[in-house]
C-alpha cells in the first residue's frame, strides 16, 4: 500500500504558472509509469501526463501540450507537474497516481483554479 501526497495547487491569473508536487510514503521506482490526472467539475478524470520510471519517456495530453512539464525523483519518492501558461479550462482537482491507475491509490487532490 502507498498513499499519495499532492500539493502545490492555488489560485492563479491566467498566463500564470504553479508547480505541483507528489509525494509517495515509499519508493515509486516500482511503479514504473506515474501520472498526473484531473478532474473538472461535472468531467470525468482524465489523465494529463505521464512520465516512465527512469524519466525515458513523457507523454501529454494534447491540451496541455507546450504548456505543461510532469518530472519525478525517484530518490526522494516524488513527481513534479509543472504548469506554464495557464488557462481558465486547466481549473481543476489534480491527482496523480500510477499509471494505469490504482483505484486504492487516490489521494485527495490539489486544487488549481485559473481565473480569466
């Protein structure tokens, strides 16, 4: 079992900037791919970005594309997530969790909200 630590959420003008961070009660290297999800209200959960354990490999989502930088350092058992050029569609509750997810592995989210 691992439980996961998200933080760095806020309240931003749009153009801005935020980096999130997530911490992992132990080693994620296991993991292998870890992501960072969100979910606006009325939406489902989708995933933003992903990162492969040796940090070989990202992918993003295409509205995020240019704007958005997901890292991880598997010493100190985190990721990083971050968030240039913010919109006011990028507001939302972001998560992140292994990927594909693990539903016992949910934590509670960091806030974002873009204001126009």
């Amino acid at each position: 079992q691992v439980q996961l630590v998200e933080s760095g959420g806020g309240l931003v003008q749009a153009g801005g900037s935020l980096r999130l961070s997530c911490l992992a009660s132990r080693s994620i290297f296991s993991f292998n791919t870890m992501g960072w999800y969100r979910q606006a209200p009325g939406k489902q959960r989708e995933l933003v970005a992903s990162i492969t354990s040796r940090s070989r490999g990202t992918n993003y989502a295409d509205s995020v594309k240019g704007r958005f930088t997901i890292s991880r350092d598997n010493a100190n058992n985190t990721v990083y997530l971050q968030m240039n050029s913010l919109k006011p569609e990028d507001t939302a509750v972001y998560y992140c969790n292994r990927w594909p997810p693990q539903n016992d592995y949910w934590g509670q989210g960091t806030q974002v909200t873009v204001s126009s």
